[in-house]
C-alpha cells in the first residue's frame, strides 16, 4: 500500500496540500471526514488512522491498534492469529497524514531493501519504534472490508435485507454508480422478485429472492435465483 503512494507522489508534491488522506478502495462505509480531520489537527498529530471495533475471531485479518486515554497509538500488531489480539480496535486503512510526514515516510521506506512497503507493516511500527506520534480516530458506524470473497458476498447480501446496514437511496447521501445506457428493468408476468437489488437491463421472468443483479443479467421463466450476486450479462436458464 505504501509503494502504491510512492509511486505517484509527484501529484503529492505538486499540490502541496497541507494533509494527505488516503482510502483503500476495498472498503464499504459511508463517513464524513471532516471530525477525523479536526481529531488529528487538534492534536497535532503526524499522522491518524481511523479504527473501528471488531470481534477477536476476525483479529487475524487486521492491523490491531492498541491506544492510551487520549487516542495515542501505542502498539500496533498485524494480523494476530485469533485468541492473541491484545485489543478490538483495528485499522480501517483510512490514514491521513502531514504532508511532510508522509514525504518523509515514503521516501525511507522505498531506500529499506528488507521493507515490503507496507504501511501497517512496515511504516507505522518504524514510527512507533522512533516515537512519532500516531493517532487513531474511532468510526463507530458500519464498515466493512470486501478484500476477499467471503466479505464481498457478505457485505452484497447485506444491502438487501430487511433494515440494511447502509441505505442507498437515502437522498441526504447519494451513493453514485456507473449509469449504463441500457433498457429498464423489465419483470414479467409470472415473475417475483423479492429482496433484490436490479441495475439496468435486468429481465426476470422467473424467481429471484435476496440477491442482486447486475446490469443485464436474465432470468428465465422456470429458473430460481436465491441468496446471489450475478455479475454483468449473466443469463440464468430453467
């Protein structure tokens, strides 16, 4: 993740912004910024990192944070086999950072030839080691992580239950997607649709309960579509 900076901190220094936040693009959430941004001005703080609770079974596919009262990383552990996390507070990959800092980071870790690039790996444990303040900022609301297939599917299903966990037609926060210039949704006769989510194209003429269908996925009659994601153009037989 590191590396991936590095590689394109030309437009960093270009824009000479006083702090840099950088997002993982695997992430589900909805989250304002602006709290995060005052939390790490008010401490001054070279860099934040925004944390969210998880449950100790899920401790191994994380960075851990350990904190004091104030919010101060004081440990830092990556990726603990469940049953050793010394903490529930985990890195969301949300970091923002002192330009400076950053620059400065980046820089030394691409001269470290025993770096793997990494900023939970590598950069944050280099900065406690040398005491450079590292501060968390807790997101108490839903985030989810689809970096693999379990989580990916998950965090889908979970968009169309009853009460899901981010609403996505709320008007305050509209989430935007690509718009394909296809037909509307069409369902047929004998059809039914239940607990789905339906893009563009989308034909059903037989049954699709609790999932979700890209844009032109076809269901044909007599075909039962249950608890799935099926992805652009797919086609469903009886």
């Amino acid at each position: 993740t590191a590396d991936a900076v590095y590689q394109n901190l030309i437009h960093i220094r270009r824009r000479r912004a006083e702090d840099i936040l950088i997002l993982s693009g695997d992430h589900i959430y909805k989250m304002d910024y602006e709290p995060m941004v005052e939390f790490h001005r008010d401490r001054r703080s070279a860099v934040t990192m925004a944390i969210t609770t998880v449950p100790d079974h899920l401790s191994d596919q994380f960075g851990m944070v350990e904190l004091d009262p104030r919010g101060r990383v004081m440990g830092f552990q990556e990726k603990p086999a469940p049953g050793t996390a010394r903490t529930s507070f985990a890195s969301m990959g949300v970091y923002l950072f002192r330009r400076e800092v950053l620059e400065m980071a980046l820089a030394e870790d691409a001269e470290d030839p025993s770096s793997s690039h990494d900023f939970g790996k590598d950069i944050f444990p280099r900065f406690l080691a040398r005491g450079i303040e590292v501060y968390a900022h807790l997101f108490p609301h839903y985030w989810q992580d689809v970096g693999t297939l379990d989580s990916f599917y998950r965090a889908n299903l979970e968009l169309v239950a009853g009460r899901p966990p981010i609403e996505l037609a709320d008007p305050e926060w509209i989430v935007h997607t690509v718009s394909l210039d296809q037909p509307p949704v069409r369902v047929g006769r004998s059809a039914a649709v239940l607990q789905s989510l339906a893009a563009n194209g989308v034909r059903v003429d037989g049954r699709s309960e609790r999932s979700i269908l890209f844009p032109g996925v076809v269901i044909e009659p007599g075909a039962v579509v249950r608890d799935s994601i099926l992805m652009h153009g797919t086609r469903v037989g009886a």
